[in-house]
C-alpha cells in the first residue's frame, strides 16, 4: 500500500497510466491491485496495518471516495478503509485546525492508534463538541479518542515509533510537552519519550 501526491500510475511498463488519487495497492510484481481505490481527495502522507487487515490513512486529504462509489464522504486528516478499499463508516476522529495534517500513525498491539500532526483538537464520530489535542492523540480502535493520553507537544510530531515495552518516541519540531495536566512544560528539543500512559519519560 502507498500513499503520496500522486493522481495516476503506469506500472510495468504498462501502456497507459491508471488513475489513482494519493493512495494506491499493488500487487507483489509492483502492478496495480485494481480493486484498491480508496480515492482520497489530498495527500496521503501516511499508513498504517492493522491486524485485521484495515489500514489508516493519515494527511491532508478532506474526503474519500472509495471504489467508485458515487459520492465522497467526508474524512478530515484521518480515515481507516476496509482491506477492500471501502471506506470504514464507522470511523471518524475528526482533527480540527487550519494547519490540521497528520503526518505520523501508528497502531499499538492493542489496537489503538497514535497520530501526530499540526492539529489542536479532534471531534471523534459525532461528538457534540471537540476536545482539545495538542499534535498528537491516541484513539480507541473505534475511533473515539483515549481522554487519558495527552503527552502535548509544543509542535508538529512528526515521526512516532512504538517499543515493544509500551513506550513511544516522538519526533518533531516541539520544543517542550506537557502531558496529561501537568502544571508546567518540560523542555524537549524535537525528540522524546512518553511511557504507555503518555506522561513523559523523564529520564530520556
């Protein structure tokens, strides 16, 4: 699976492109699984494999129209579509900001997601009113955020990338995080460590 910038491929050799918008799948021989076509409506700057088979897109894109269906739905920053390309409809965490890209996901063996972004708050699956996130959150596999996680970097995360002990580190342009309430900001220039709760590992 791969995600981009991209609106068409020609693999192979191929006679001519295929359309494909920002997302695509392709077969072990590097041609085009033609059943895969998500459609995305912006970039795709990220991706990730659950073990059910569904994937995460993360990015800048605002819509999806999967398959050929015959309107887009509304997906802000963040989707997760069925292992046939279908969209998931049942998920919707909703990153809300002007700046709001996702440019990092990844999924815990739980099942729960982390994403990093530019965002400040999220409005998961119809929730009457946002609540406020800081570039990075993590969601419960059904979408609804995880109110007990909430490291708060300064800036843009970047780059995440679990341990297998829980632990998560994050990379991006902060300077300082904040988590779960804390009465002050800890310097952290652009790499850090959260434990599995999301306060901050002090000692890294």
């Amino acid at each position: 699976v791969i995600g981009g910038y991209f609106t068409t491929l020609q693999p192979n050799g191929a006679p001519s492109a295929t359309p494909r918008n920002r997302v695509a799948r392709l077969n072990s021989d590097g041609t085009i699984d033609t059943a895969f076509n998500p459609n995305a409506s912006g970039a795709v700057l990220c991706l990730a494999l659950q073990t059910d088979g569904k994937i995460v897109l993360g990015g800048q894109f605002g819509s999806l129209q999967p398959n050929g269906a015959p309107s887009a739905t509304q997906r802000l920053r963040i989707a997760r579509v069925n292992a046939d390309g279908t969209l998931d409809a049942g998920f919707d965490p909703k990153p809300n900001n002007v700046n709001s890209v996702i440019w990092t996901v990844a999924v815990q063996p739980d099942g729960k997601i982390l994403i990093g972004g530019g965002f400040t708050s999220l409005q998961p699956n119809g929730a009457p009113s946002a609540t406020p996130r800081d570039n990075m959150a993590r969601l419960n596999s059904s979408g609804t955020l995880d109110a007990a996680f909430d490291p708060k970097p300064s800036s843009n995360v970047y780059t995440l990338a679990l341990q297998p002990d829980g632990r998560i580190l994050v990379g991006g342009i902060f300077t300082s995080l904040k988590p779960n309430g804390a009465p002050t900001a800890t310097p952290r220039q652009f790499l850090a460590r959260v434990n599995a709760d999301g306060t901050l590992d002090s000692a890294f």
